[in-house]
DNA sequence: TCCGCGTTGCTAGCAGTGCTAGGGACAAGA
DNA sequence: TCTTGTCCCTAGCACTGCTAGCAACGCGGA
C-alpha cells in the first residue's frame, strides 16, 4: 500500500501548489488575471488537471479563501494577545484587520468579496472562520454594554469590512483612512470622538 | 440643422435603451448575464453599436451605475424629510439606504462594488453622488459631537455598506440584518443600545 | 431627377475564457 | 509477457469582449 500512499501524498502536494500558485498571481495581478491555462501553466501542468482537484476555477478560489481564514486569524489572535489591556485590544485588533486587507487585497476580496460557495454563518463553517470571528469577538465583547455581544461584533466586523472595501474601491479617498476607523472605534467603544486611541 | 438634430436626439434616445437594457438585464439575472452579445439583442442592434456609443462594456456599467446614484440620493431624500424629527432621520435614511441596496443588488453593485471609472472622492464627481452623500451627511451631522461630520458620515456610509455587502455576500445571515442596524445606529447615535429605534 | 459621398451599422473574425471528451502512454499485477 | 487500469495530455466546444472591413442607406449638390 506503499505506492498508493505516496501517490496519494505527491497528490496532496499538487493541489497545494495549485492553491498557492492561484493565491500568489492574485497577489501579484488580481483575480482577473488568474485563468485556469496561466494556473496549469505555473504549476506545470496541463488544463484539465486543475479539473481533477477542483470542481472548478470557483473552488480553487474557495480553498485560497479558506487559507486566507487562517492567516487572518493568527494576525487577528497575535494582536489581540499583544494589546497591553482590553480596552485597547478593539483598536489593536482593527488595525490588524485594516491592515492584513490592504496588504493582501486579493486574498481579502476571495475571502469576503467573490462569491464563493462556503456556510459562513453556520456551525459547519470552517474552524479558521470560527476562529478569527471568536477574536474579534473577545475584543468587541467588552464594549456590548447590555448588547447582544454577537451581534455587535458582527456590526462592527460590517463596518471595518465596509471601510476597508469602499477604501479599496476608490469609494472613499485613502487620505483619513486612519480617522475614520479611529471614529469607528469612538462610536462602538462610545469613547469621546476626540480621544485618540494609543495604540 | 434638423436632420442633425433629429439624428443626435436619436442617438441619445438609442444610448438611453441600451443603458436601461443593461440596468434591466443586471438586475434580472445578475452583471454575469450581462454580455455584449444579449445587450445588443435586446436593444435590436448588432454588437459594434453598443462599442459606438460606450468604450467598453465597463463604460456601459458605468453609465447605469451613474443612474442609480440619482435613483438613490432622491429615495434618501424622501426618506429624511419624511422623517418627523432629527432624532429619527437617520434610522429612516439607514432603512431606506439597506432598503435600496436589498432591492436593487445588481444597481448597488455597479454603484459601489464593481470596478468603475469614476471620480469619487473628489470636487468633480457626479452631481448625483454629492447629492446623496449630503443627505447621509444631513442625517448623520447632529449625532457628530465635536467630530468631524464628513469624516462621521464616511464612517456611519462604510457601516452600512458592510453590512449590505456582507449580508448579500451570504457572509452574515439575513436573520437578524435589522438589528444589526439596530446596534449600529445606537453605536452612531450614542444612545443605549437596547433602546429600540422606532422607525 | 440623378449622382457621388459620407455616415452608419452590419457580418465575420480574433484572441482569449472556463470547461470537457477522447485517446495514448505509462506503470502495476497476473 | 500480456492485460488492466490509472493518469494526464491534446484538441476542441461554446462562450466572452472587442474590432476590422465592407455594404447599403440617405444626404447635399448638379
């Protein structure tokens, strides 16, 4: 069963290039320029192969998200942990998020822009997904003041994605990008709007 | 000069049809389903017609995008003076912001997530844009206090936005969409966050 | 009324997309 | 050595956005 076993494992190893290939020519040109011959091309292989790993261009796009999830967590999980006390972990913590979208715009669009084919709300979602929600939600908990803490974290998670893509967009100019999410934090840690938030 | 004339005002009447047939195409089935080749059937003309009247078919997305700002900014409008004090103005204006981007996905869409060519942020962007921008800012200036009011009502817009993109994206659940809002606007509003809103 | 000419919009085609059918080569087992 | 089965490649489909080049129409002048 030695054979099949490495087999299967020279397999494993295929897709993951596959995965990593698509993830850096996003990175490095958008999505756009991510086709299914450049992919086969890079990894050395032909079309259909990526055909036999995944359904489709879609599900390359899906697993890329699904690595993204992890990364966003652990960058999420090392800043919350970094924040010298609660009240200033929400503002750590955003400025992690803020920044892990505007270093990786690609990945961040495959992750929460792209249509992809993932339960997100639901107990089957992945476990990164969990995972990087539970930190933001341990950084938002706090502030909830009678709120429901869920709920809040979700409304402030729409908020710093909202930011973040209308920024990414062209919508809002990259000026005072910093203000406005200092103003965001203002509002949910119902601070004053003028005291600026040390980092 | 009439023959002229008559032309022009034809053209302009053709450029009309096939920006609404895109409108109509998008919001029926979705921007994907919106080819050059069904737009041209649809407006009973063959394909290089439509590259006579708009450079791409991204110039065409822009044009309907363009529509939808002046659609927007008149349903903000009614929604604020509607409204029977300040206090409630801008939880009708939030409503009727969701409210549009809930019924006209494929509008918002090309309004604010689809890469278009437009001037945003900035002295010569499209009258309609401005328009609307002012009644959010309208509804959001009396909760500044003390903050800067544009910088607020960036802020309180990239909030709403997430929470559109994101519920439309699948990445929260529709379930509990308006008290989401809810929170959101007790985060803006400063008021205690379990004091519902009456609309 | 007729003719030349400019405009207009058509047919046909290009290069590229995601995806798939079919066959051919290679390796494993008898 | 031969058979069997797996694997992967070549070729092609139907579609995309976009464009070159031509044909026909209608206007202005004679």
């Amino acid at each position: 069963m030695s054979i099949q076993e490495r087999r299967e494992r020279e397999r494993a190893q295929r897709e993951k290039m596959i995965i990593t290939a698509a993830r850096e020519l996003a990175e490095a040109e958008g999505w756009e320029a991510v086709t299914t011959r450049r992919l086969a091309e890079r990894v050395e292989y032909s079309q259909p192969v990526l055909y036999s790993h995944f359904k489709g261009k879609d599900a390359i796009m899906t697993a890329v998200a699904l690595e993204g999830f992890a990364d966003l967590a652990a960058e999420l999980r090392a800043a919350r942990t970094a924040a010298p006390d609660a009240a200033r972990a929400l503002a750590r913590i955003s400025a992690a998020y803020v920044a892990f979208a505007e270093r990786r715009p690609a990945l961040y669009d495959a992750m929460f822009s792209q249509k992809v084919d993932l339960p997100f709300a639901a107990p089957e979602a992945p476990a990164a997904l969990h995972a990087g929600f539970d930190e933001l939600a341990q950084a938002v908990g706090p502030h909830a003041d009678g709120a429901d803490p869920g709920l809040l974290t979700e409304a402030f998670w729409a908020a710093l994605h909202g930011l973040v893509t209308l920024t990414r967009g062209g919508r809002l100019p990259r000026g005072q990008h910093d203000r406005r999410l200092a103003l965001l934090l203002a509002c949910f840690t119902r601070e004053p709007a003028d005291s600026g938030h040390p980092l």
